[in-house]
C-alpha cells in the first residue's frame, strides 16, 4: 500500500532514506544482527539515531522524542524497515521510557529518560518461566514479602543468571492468580527501594517501584 503523502512528507521520506544511506553503518549491513552483533555494535545504530534525535520515535518533543505526527512514525517504520536497520533498544525506548514519562514522577523522568535515550541504561524483559515464555496467562510462579500472614518465604523463589555487563537494569514481573504485580530490580545490586510496600494491582502505579538503589 503506497500512501498519498504531502509534499512536506514525501521530503520527509527523502530525508530519512538519505540518512540511512550516509550513517547506517557498513559493519551492520553485513552482520547478522541475531547472532553476529557486539553489544558496542548494537549499540552504535541507537547512538547514531539519538544524535539525530530518532532515537524514539513514539515519544513527545518534551521528553527528547522528535513529536512526529502518525504519518512521520509510519514513513520512519517502514523506511527502515525497508532498508533492514538494526533497531534502537526496543524495550527501553517502547515501553520502559513511555511508562516513565506518562506515569513517574520529575525525578524519575530526569533520571531514567535521557538515560535511555542515550543508550547507558539498557532495559530487558525479565518475566520468564519454563514452558510459559513471556505468556504470562501460563505461569506458575508466586512470590511472597517475608513475614507474610500464613506463607513461608520457602514456598517460591525466582533467580537470574544476569552477565554483568549487560542488562543494567531488569524488569521483574510476577503474576499471581488474582493480580498483576511488577517489581524492578537493579541486577547489578542485591537490594532495592520501594515507594510502597503493597503489591501492585494497577499499571499506574508501577512507575511508583522504580526508584532503585542507588
């Protein structure tokens, strides 16, 4: 499907593909970016697109985002769709960042964003189990706050095998059968702060658990 575009648009396309033919690096046109890229490599695309002021293309002007209209995020996609770019950090830019800048508070938004953006805090999934994957309608593991009325601690535990050097910060998330609760962790602790001590049932509040150990 080809859409109609303005004649601003249309140069807009220009723009992108102009870009991504001058500063889309050699090195990652050959690799195979499953298999074959350095974490610097994945990196460096991210980097190059955030100079630009890229980087995240979903986010509003005021957080370091472009502001681009539907239309702008559509030729975006779909011009380095095209030309097979190695995308920026998913995670962090798509869903840590917009829950961030939608949700937390000013010293959550100054500390984490530019982060982000920048390519120093390197956000991953960390919901996981054995035969469920990422479906967290499957999963089986339950978690309890010490001392809690009627549960031993033993009862349930989760543990991660993290490479020190990659992700900086992992995202835990815990279902049980009558909420959703989410708890953030930085991995290359072994403590973290929370703002509140109860579990958290709505998605407005997980920006309320991500003020880590610093």
């Amino acid at each position: 499907m080809e859409l109609a575009l303005s004649p601003e648009d249309a140069a807009f396309r220009d723009e992108v593909r102009t870009f991504i033919a001058e500063n889309y690096p050699q090195e990652m046109r050959v690799a195979n970016p499953d298999t074959d890229l350095s974490k610097e490599q994945m990196l460096l695309w991210h980097r190059i697109l955030n100079q630009k002021g890229w980087v995240a293309p979903l986010w509003p002007r005021e957080y370091g985002g472009p502001g681009w209209s539907i239309t702008r995020r559509f030729i975006f996609d779909q011009e380095t769709t095209r030309a097979g770019t190695m995308p920026p950090l998913a995670y962090s830019v798509t869903m840590v960042g917009p829950a961030i800048y939608t949700f937390g508070d000013e010293a959550q938004k100054k500390r984490f964003l530019p982060r982000i953006l920048s390519g120093e805090d390197w956000w991953c999934q960390g919901y996981f189990e054995p035969g469920s994957g990422s479906d967290l309608n499957t999963v089986r593991t339950i978690a309890f706050a010490l001392g809690a009325p009627g549960r031993d601690a033993s009862e349930a535990f989760a543990a991660f095998i993290v490479e020190l050097d990659l992700p900086r910060r992992l995202a835990v998330v815990g279902v049980t059968e009558d909420s959703f609760e989410l708890i953030v962790k930085n991995a290359m602790l072994s403590i973290f702060t929370r703002a509140d001590p109860q579990p958290i049932r709505d998605p407005a509040d997980v920006v309320k658990i991500l003020r880590l150990a610093a």
